[in-house]
C-alpha cells in the first residue's frame, strides 16, 4: 500500500465486532475507566504487525447524553478503539434478541423449545428489524472512519447484514466477513424465516470465513439450495459476481500461554495447586456456562465414571470453572440450577468429610490462575454439542509441555479436526462412552499421552491467531485484486 507521496505506510485494517476489546465503566460525567480484555480476536490482531488495527463495536454501555458520548469517544480513541453508540431498546431486541435467542441456537443446531418458539415468532419481525436496524448503525460508524484503501473485516453472526450495509454504500470498499460459530447444515438454516436475505446479505462481502470446510461447505450449499446459486471450488458465484467462501481455522496467541507459565506468580499458583490436590488426578473444564458447552453431560459422565469405578473415589477432583454468561436469558438459569443441583448431587453422594469429587465455580479466572490450572491438569474434558473451534482445548495443549496430560474433546467442536490425533475423541451425547474416556485417559501409558501431547502441541504453536489473521488479510487483499482483473478482462 504506497501513499501518494511514495512513501509506503501500514495499511489501515477496520476490525467490526458486536463488541470492542474493552469495557467502559463511567466515573463521572465526562471520565471513563476503560479495561482491555483479551480475548482470541484481540491477540490474533496485536500479534499482527503489517497493518494498523482500528476497532469497531459497542462499548458494552448505554450512553445516551451527548457529553458522554464524546468524552467515551474520546477516551477510547487512545486504544484505536472507535464506539457504536446502541440503546437499551435495541440491544434487547438486537442482541438478546435475535442475535442470541435465534442465531446463537440455531447455528449450534439447538432448535427453541415449541412455547418460546411461538412467543419468538410473534416478536420474529420486530427482532429482525432491530437487527438490520443495528447493522446499519455499525455501516454508518464505518463508512464514517473508512479511508480509501481500508480493508473491513467484519466478525460473527450479529453482523450478517453488514457486508451488504457496506457495499451498498461503497462497492468499492474491501469487505471480509467471518464466522464464530459453526455454520449449520442448510437443513438447519433454511428453517430461519429470513434465511435467503441473511444469505444474500453476507455474500456481499468479498471474502467469506469459517473455521472449518465443514462449515464453508454447509454455508455453500445454503447458497446453492436455498438461493439457487452456483457453488464453485472458491465459493458461491451469483450472475458474474464471486464470493469467495473458505477455511480459515483460528488459533492463540501460544507463547503467550509458554512465556506465562515461567511468571513467578503462575509458578507459585502451581505449587499451591499441587499441593492442595496432592494424590489425586486433576480433571478439568473450563467453559463459559451456556448450553452448548455441553456442561450437564460433562458432568453426569463424571458421575458415572465414579459409579463404575470405586477405586478412584478419592483420588481423582473434577474442576468446572463456568463463567456465567447471559444471565438474563431464562434457559440459561435454568442451565446454572440444572448444573448446581447435579454436582450438590455428585457431592453429596461420593465427597467425604474432606474431599468433594467437584469442585465448580460459577466465575471467571484471571489469566495467571487460569495457565496455572492448566498446568496442573491431568485431563482436560471439553464435551462441547457444538462449538465453532474452541480455543480452551488450544490453550491447554499450550500449557502441557511439562504434564503432558490427555484432553478429552467433543467431534463436534471445530477443533476435532485439527487436535483430533492428539486427543480422546467423543461423542457428548453418549455418557457411557465419554465415562469410559475418563478411564481412559486417567490411566493412559506415559508413551502415549507424549505422543498424542506433541501432536497437538505442534499443531498449536504452529497454527496460531497471528498466522490467522495474516492470512484472512491477505486472501481478502488477493481476492480483490483477481476480482478487479477479472472484471477488467
Ligand atoms: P467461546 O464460545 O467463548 O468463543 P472458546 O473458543 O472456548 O469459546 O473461548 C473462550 C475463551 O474464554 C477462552 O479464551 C477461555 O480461556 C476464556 N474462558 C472461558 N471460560 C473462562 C473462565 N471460567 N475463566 C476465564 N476464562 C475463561 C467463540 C466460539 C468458539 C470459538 C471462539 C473463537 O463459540 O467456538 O473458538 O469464539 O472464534
């Protein structure tokens, strides 16, 4: 990217996402105390150094007052973040609406049960408009900020209607768009009432992204049996025009991960931690508590692996670290009673007066607690129904170079199909054989937990965030350049 006057400089990257790598909380009229949180996205793109990352997205905070709002602008300007300003209104129907109660379910085939089914069909309408209603919130913010020669890389299932927004706008304008979740099969997505515009809408970008084929191939083939359209090698084309659709698996930032585990800090947490679990076998599960971490079964396996198998009683603890998520959203405190009631049971039935089997915690870790943890593991349990990747299996692969411990994970997380060599496949669904993995796995030769260990390791401090991201950017830019000779041709 070379500026007019020769000199080359980065090329500017206009990340849009739901929300930006930082919680606002206001102290005063016109001060704000911002806290970055990095997660997956946020260090993928920090690790990125060939362009300047600028962020879109809703600061996570009703702002209504005009001294507010500049002064919010304002503060996280400084952290190249830039804010979409959404009332409560619109978030209800937006975001737990139609984003969470329709989107999020659907894409992770959990159809609503029939009497929320009814009451979400009347509201169907009115969610939908708030969500287009959002999207062009967010087009507008952009179109605001967009420098010619930006690219826009937009993110996840609450931004579906954005390339569109975008291109209407500019069809100019560099446009990518990838998903978080899994894309379900076209079975799944034609049961959505506004399955074609949602279609149409995300096949206005450039280039389109998922984390596996599997899921770039549902989306295809939604394009082709729903729309009509031609599915080719690189993706979907409608009347001359190309989207092109492809796999682009994420991955961490793993030295992140390596570097923590040599902290003074982390070290001593480890040593609390082998101490406080001496003579027992450390289990583990990390999630954020919602229904499609598969939690309930995760749990109820446990317990059955107890059932068959005295012996272990007192020399094996399962900690479930769940933050809560959603809280609002009736099913899932449902999903946190469900949860609590099975492990008070599991507790009651095989702790003693000195040792409880589950050790469960409704809250998030800090990043030192959470790789001393992992490095603690013996067997790692992520039993997802469904998840887009899952980046807890990533990281705990990264923090095993010492235990070499076994992770149990879920055919139905994204990332059966890159760390599925190294771990205990399973089917979650199956409680009689995810117990027998619990067996497994606690009992695994050294020889094998190495081998399977350095698999997965490999593949996690090879395929990291960084690369990811570097070759989103770059598909996005070649894309555009064979679009432009082809229609140059
Ligand atoms: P999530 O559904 O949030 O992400 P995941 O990929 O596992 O799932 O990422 C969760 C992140 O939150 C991890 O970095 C983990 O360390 C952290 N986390 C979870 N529980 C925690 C706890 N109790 N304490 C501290 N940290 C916790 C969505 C998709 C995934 C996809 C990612 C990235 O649902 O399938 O892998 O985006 O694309």
């Amino acid at each position: 990217f070379e500026r007019q006057d020769g000199r080359s400089q980065k090329q500017r990257l206009l990340v849009v996402a739901n929300r930006l790598p930082v919680s606002a909380v206001r102290k005063g009229e016109d001060s704000w105390t911002l806290e970055v949180s990095v997660g997956g996205l946020v260090s993928a793109l920090l690790g990125v150094n060939e362009f300047e990352a600028r962020w879109i997205g809703w600061a996570g905070v009703d702002v209504t007052d005009e001294i507010g709002q500049r002064s919010l602008t304002d503060a996280l300007a400084e952290k190249m973040c830039i804010p979409v300003f959404l009332d409560q209104e619109i978030v209800h129907s937006y975001y737990n609406g139609y984003c969470n109660n329709i989107l999020w379910p659907l894409f992770h085939y959990l159809p609503l049960p029939q009497e929320d089914r009814l009451a979400t069909t009347r509201s169907f309408q009115s969610q939908l408009a708030a969500y287009k209603e959002a999207n062009q919130m967010f087009a507008d913010v952009v179109n605001e900020h967009y420098q010619e020669g930006d690219i826009v890389w937009c993110h996840d299932y609450h931004l579906m209607f954005l390339p569109k927004c975008l291109k209407e706008h500019n069809s100019e304008m560099k446009v990518g768009w990838f998903l978080h979740t899994p894309f379900p099969s076209s079975e799944i997505h034609r049961t959505l009432p506004s399955r074609s515009e949602l279609l149409r809408a995300v096949l206005a970008a450039d280039l389109v992204g998922f984390h596996t084929y599997d899921y770039a191939r549902h989306f295809v083939s939604a394009c082709t049996r729903i729309l009509g359209l031609e599915g080719t090698p690189e993706g979907v084309e409608d009347q001359g025009k190309l989207t092109r659709v492809a796999a682009f698996p994420i991955g961490i930032d793993s030295d992140r991960f390596v570097r923590a585990l040599e902290l003074p800090a982390v070290k001593c947490l480890i040593e609390e931690l082998q101490e406080r679990f001496a003579g027992r076998k450390v289990m583990l599960g990390v999630d954020r508590l919602d229904m499609i971490k598969g939690i309930p079964q995760k749990i109820l396996a446990f317990e059955k692996f107890l059932e068959e198998n005295p012996d272990w009683h007192d020399k094996v603890v399962l900690l479930q670290i769940a933050v809560p998520t959603r809280t609002d959203v009736p099913e899932y405190q449902k999903l946190t009673c469900q949860v609590h009631e099975i492990v008070g049971r599991i507790n009651g039935r095989f702790g003693t007066l000195t040792a409880v089997p589950i050790h469960h915690l409704d809250r998030s870790l800090d990043f030192p607690a959470l790789c001393a943890l992992y490095a603690v593991t013996d067997v790692a349990l992520v039993t997802s129904l469904r998840d887009g990747m899952n980046l807890v299996s990533y990281e705990f692969v990264a923090c095993q170079e010492s235990k070499k411990g076994v992770l149990i994970l879920s055919e139905f997380a994204g990332a059966a199909q890159s760390l599925g060599a190294g771990a205990i496949l399973v089917n979650p669904w199956n409680i009689t054989e995810l117990a027998s993995s619990i067996g497994y796995a606690l009992t695994m030769s050294a020889h094998e937990r190495e081998k399977r260990h350095q698999h997965n390791f490999l593949h996690v401090t090879t395929h990291t965030s960084q690369e990811w991201a570097e070759t989103f950017v770059s598909e996005l830019n070649d894309t555009v350049v064979e679009a432009q000779l082809r229609t140059r041709h």
